[in-house]
C-alpha cells in the first residue's frame, strides 16, 4: 500500500518475489518505490533508521542530506557514511514477516510461503518436523512444500516449526509457521464471512463424504452449511451474533463463534474445528481532537482515537499517516516509519503511534537546538502546519482502511537576541 495525504493506493506482488518487502508501489515487474523506513538497498527494499539528531558541518540532517554529500568527516563522533542510510549507515532493522495460517488434507498439495519474502536465506529450528512428514523447505526462499516423488502422510498431522530469515549479517528475524492436514478440514484455522462472498469449500481427502453438520459456540444465526457439499456461506441474519474474546491475536472481541463440522465417510465420523468471524469494521474513525499546537521539545497528552458504543465492531490493528508541510522550506519533509511506527520531519522524530492507534505528538529538541541557530530546520519563531491523513489497516486483507484528518501546529518558541559586544582591553 501507498499511503498518501490524498488515499490509499494499492499494487499486486508477486509473493515469491523478494520486491515485495518494504515496497510500496509494485509494477511492470519491479518495486517502483520503497515505503517510508524503507531505501533501496542491493536491490531490495531495506528498512533502515537514520542517526536521530544527528546533523552534519552544515547544519544538515540526514534526511536533508544528498547522497553526493556523503563523507567520512566526523560530527559528534559519527561520519555521514556512518549515519545515515542513504549513505551507506544508519541502523538497519529486519522486516516482519509471517506465514499465512493455512489448513489443508492430506490430499492437499501443501505450499506455504512467507510473507513477504524478506531474505535469500532462511533457515529452521532444531526441532522442525518437517522431514518427518515429508514436507522440506528451499531454503533461498522460506518456501514449505512437499518432498518431490515422496507419498503424502496417510495420518492427520500438525506441528510448529521457527523458520528464521536472514537478510543479511546480524539482519534476522524469526516467524513461527503452524503446518497441519486432516482428513477433513478448512483453509484456515480462522474463517472470515462477508456478505456476498463465495461460500468457503471444506478440504476433504478421498471420495464419498456426506451429512455434513454444523455446530458453534456461542450460537451464530449468520452461518449455515450446505449439508451434502460441506460449503459454509454467509447468511445475512443479524441476531444471534455470537462472541470471540480473542483469534491470532489480531481479533478481538468480535462477532463470531468455535464451530466444528461434522461429515461421514466410509461409515466413519469424522470432525474439523475453526473459529468463524463475521467482521463488521469500524464506520467512522476520529480523534478526540482534529487539531493540536505543540513546542519544540514538549510532548503532549497522547491523542486517542474515539470510542465506538456498539460492541463487537472490528477496530484497526496498524496504523500509518501522511502528512503535507507548510511553513517550511520545500526540503523539509514529513515522513511516516512503519516499522518503527515514528512520523518524522526532515529527519528528527516528532511524534509516534501506539498499538492503540493513541498519537504521541513530541517534536524532537533536535528540530532546533538552542546551541547553533544556523542548524535549525525550523527557522526562528516559525510555525510550521502539518495538515495529516491518519489511516486505520484493519486485520481483515478484504477491509480498506479507514481514514481520518489531523493538523499539527510546530511552534519554535526559542528567541535569539542579536548583541554586540565590546572587545576589552587585556593587560599584559
């Protein structure tokens, strides 16, 4: 997703490719431009974290620095070339990834691959049982799939297994995939319904099932199954909601129930368990104020994002922001870090959001350090406006993001008194 102060725009990737990390428009094959946080790097989009406050003999932060000004003169003990990242520095930071949560049979021809592909190598932990049911993974992509001319299990199994990426030394991160195949199943351990969506097929191993049974907890009166196919479809019946405390830790407290279905086979019973949710997003996303006024230096009260009354609504997971600048000169720029969840101007951290959506607006003292006027990014007793679009990524893919407006005020209240000053006579 490109995330601008004018909406959302959003290019297909291909999932083995390693272009899609860090990426924010993807076409005619390639990563046309990196996310915020993100730099071109060996080809692939690198999440780097420039030196905050650093500043070279001009007076340049890193973000303010053009490659062709990279060198290894030294300011405060570090070189731009140590710095910042578009020099060759800065601290780089891997890149979450995961696996999708997938369920299969044991018919299935079992293919799980990160998401996204962050690194040329990847690697498993000790106690992987991924041999033990035949499955492998290419290690130069973090792809699981099944041994070449090896059988498939006949038994259900499941397993976790920690398959790390290496992106590059020191650069690793690891992700825990869940491979699991029954007899009968469903594609994930957790099923989303929407209205008007494709009914979701059962997986199912061999011929001749019958007399499929649905049954969940909490009653759901939004959920009905075709007895003699398996197929679950969504019903657009409103009582009879259900409830979720918690599933894959990204929903909560949503409409939804644990089901099992039932189905025979052979004069055999057999069972598959899933957790349905029935999403309903957030309709309006605001906080408790549009606009704020704040100083270089001082941090106010985070800023919450409004409650909603009715329950069982689905409330964003991530968040993201872009913002226009005005009052400034045309380099100074905002720019949103998603790893680090950290808005920046020119360069210096001026606010962050929580997990709770909740802004933190606190401009960095390094937007206009008392010490050296001539090194500010805000000019003397200069208001600059930032006038921001504040997005909410829901945990649900098939949801766009809901979206709101903020403006932020910058104040430098720091005066500077021209003086003269008499040279005095010394004695000898």
């Amino acid at each position: 997703m490109d995330f601008s102060v004018s909406g959302v725009a959003q290019s297909c990737c291909p999932v083995s490719s390693r272009a899609c990390a860090g990426c924010s428009s993807y076409s005619q094959g390639k990563c046309q431009s990196c996310a915020e946080g993100f730099l071109l790097r060996e080809g692939a989009c690198t999440a780097c974290s420039s030196a905050g406050g650093w500043l070279s003999q001009d007076g340049k932060s890193c973000f303010q620095l053009e490659a062709s000004e990279c060198n290894d003169v030294k300011v405060r003990g570090q070189s731009s070339k140590e710095a910042c990242c578009q020099c060759g520095g800065g601290v780089v930071t891997p890149t979450p990834f995961s696996y999708p949560s997938r369920r299969w049979s044991l018919d299935s021809e079992i293919v799980l691959m990160p998401e996204p592909r962050t690194a040329e190598r990847y690697t498993v932990d000790a106690q992987c049982e991924l041999a033990m049911h035949n499955l492998t993974m290419d290690s130069s992509t973090g792809k699981i799939f099944y041994m070449p001319g090896r059988s498939k299990p006949l038994e259900a199994f499941a397993f976790e297994c920690e398959v790390t990426a290496h992106e590059a030394p020191g650069v690793i991160l690891a992700s825990v995939v869940t491979v699991a195949a029954d007899l009968l199943s469903y594609s994930s351990a957790t099923l989303l319904f929407h209205s008007g969506a494709a009914p979701e097929v059962p997986l199912v191993t061999g011929a001749g099932w019958s007399k499929f049974e649905l049954g969940c907890a909490p009653e759901v009166a939004w959920l009905g199954i075709d007895a003699q196919t398996g197929a679950l479809s969504f019903l657009p019946q409103g009582s009879a909601a259900g409830g979720i405390s918690v599933a894959d830790d990204k929903f909560y407290g949503q409409d939804g129930a644990v089901c099992a279905v039932t189905a025979w086979q052979a004069k055999k019973q057999h069972k598959a368990s899933f957790v349905s949710i029935r999403p309903r997003p957030w309709s309006a996303f605001e906080y408790d104020l549009a606009a704020v006024a704040v100083s270089i230096g001082e941090e106010l009260h985070p800023l919450l994002p409004k409650s909603h009354t009715e329950q069982g609504l689905m409330k964003p997971w991530t968040y993201n922001m872009a913002c226009d600048v005005s009052g400034a000169d045309a380099q100074v720029k905002f720019s949103f870090d998603r790893v680090l969840s950290m808005g920046l101007l020119a360069g210096h951290p001026i606010l962050d959001i929580g997990p709770e959506g909740e802004i933190t607006v606190a401009p960095s003292p390094s937007l206009g350090p008392a010490q050296q006027p001539s090194y500010r990014t805000i000019s003397l007793q200069q208001a600059v406006t930032l006038d921001c679009r504040v997005f909410g990524i829901f945990p649900d893919p098939a949801l766009p993001p809901v979206e709101t407006s903020l403006s932020i005020e910058v104040q430098d209240t720091v005066c500077w008194v021209p003086q003269s000053v008499k040279a005095g006579r010394c004695g000898v």
